[in-house]
C-alpha cells in the first residue's frame, strides 16, 4: 500500500522505545537517517517522562496523541514502535479515541498483536503478576538479572545481557511496575482482525533470531522485513541494517 495523502512528501518518522528504554535507546538508528526528521519520544514513567502517570492504554494514547500533536504539527508521519512501544502503536493507530490526523503507517519491531483466547489472558496477567511485585520489592539490578534470561532475550550473549542490565538500572523499578500494570498485553486487545481491514499500511520488522515474533509475522502473513544476526531488539542489535532497510521501505511507500 502507498501513501496516498502526502504523495512524495517524506514523512516525519516518530519512534516510540520498549519497557525499560528511552528515546536514546533509538539514537544509533536516527543518526543512519540523515534524510530524515526524526523524533524519538519517552513513554509515560521511563526517560524524561517518568514522571507522567497512565494508568492504562487509552491513556497512554493520549499521552502519545498529545507528543505527537506539539512535536510532530501538522506534518504527516509514521509511528515506529519496538515492543512495547510496537503494541502502543497499534493501539494508537487501531483502538484509540485520538486524532490521527496525518498518521501514514506504522513500523513494528517484535510487537505482539494481541491474545485471543481468555487463557491466554489470564496466563500472561499472572506472569505480569510476578514481574510487577519483584519491580516493586526488590533491587531493580537483581530482577533485570533474571529479566533478561527470558526466552525472548535467549539469542543474547552473556555480555550483551550484562551491557543491557548496566543500561537498564537506572530505571526506577515503581516506575516499571506501574508501566506493566498500565499496558499489559492480558489487558491488551487482539488488534489482528484490525490490522487486516485498516486503512494504514503496516510494516512489520524482526530479528532473525527473534523465532518467537518472526513466526507471529509469519503466521499473520505481515509484511515482514528480517534484520540478520539480530534477536529481539534488532534495532540495537543491527542498527545499520535495521536502517538501512527502513529507508529502503519508507521510500518506496512514497515513491
């Protein structure tokens, strides 16, 4: 699908971080796309906006609605979220009340899409259960330790793991427990049949190595661009090629 509203015309490409993250998280990969403008926004308790309270997704939403609004203009743009950040846009885009205007498609990197079986649900609260009382309790340093020997990070080598846990700490663990609290994927709606029928074209990136998400995509039959030698956060893993190949996407879409 191409852009239709802005025709040749570069959109401004708005880049939204994963739990833990902050908008530097995605400066290795602005700095490989001169040609654009690039805006990287701090969700709600992390970076500079910890101290912005959500207490679920719609009001995240909003709060992302209004960044967008005082950073973006009027000009129009494409969302490009990573994990967490990823299923914040496709609320945004899918499910939410905000204005939209001038909103041209998005870009998910290893973001799921949404849990359709109530099982599932009640499975993945309990697991976000667990994790929210150990961000709450313990030292945030002794939970990222096991944060990161999740399935999801199993491609990680034992240094990555350990640079991303030193990254990491300064995080505030309250901050993170809420954050879990606020957008739980259990709380998440199933945004699939949505994807199929929306107007907004959909891109959809993953690590190689991130088997889990990349047969998501699969199975879905996303639009799928692979970032080699990367798992799941292949935009830091690969920023290069990750850059590269949006490049190569957003200037065909509006070519």
């Amino acid at each position: 699908m191409q852009l239709s509203a802005h025709n040749n015309i570069k959109p401004v490409l708005v880049f939204l971080h994963g739990l833990l993250g902050s908008k530097s998280d995605w400066q290795k990969v602005i700095k490989k796309l001169p040609h654009f403008q690039c805006i990287a926004l701090d969700l709600p308790f992390h970076g500079k906006a910890k101290q912005v309270v959500v207490k679920n997704f719609e009001q995240t939403a909003q709060y992302l609605s209004s960044q967008i609004k005082n950073k973006v203009k009027d000009k129009p743009y494409f969302l490009i979220g990573y994990s967490l950040g990823g299923r914040l846009s496709l609320y945004y885009a899918l499910q939410s009340n905000c204005e939209k205007y001038n909103l041209q498609g998005l870009i998910l990197e290893g973001a799921n899409l949404g849990l359709s079986k109530k099982i599932e649900r009640i499975q993945r609260w309990q697991q976000d259960e667990y994790w929210i009382d150990r961000f709450t309790e313990e030292k945030l340093e002794h939970v990222l330790i096991d944060w990161y020997q999740q399935a999801v990070f199993s491609s990680l080598t034992e240094k990555q793991r350990n640079d991303l846990i030193q990254l990491r700490k300064n995080n505030v663990g309250e901050n993170i427990a809420n954050m879990i609290r606020a957008t739980s994927l259990a709380k998440q709606p199933d945004l699939r049949a949505k994807m199929q029928s929306t107007r907004y074209p959909i891109y959809y990136f993953c690590g190689e190595l991130d088997y889990k998400f990349r047969q998501i995509a699969t199975d879905e039959k996303l639009h799928l661009s692979l970032i080699s030698n990367a798992g799941h956060n292949s935009h830091q893993e690969n920023s290069f090629e990750f850059a590269k190949k949006l490049e190569q996407l957003l200037m065909q879409s509006i070519s």
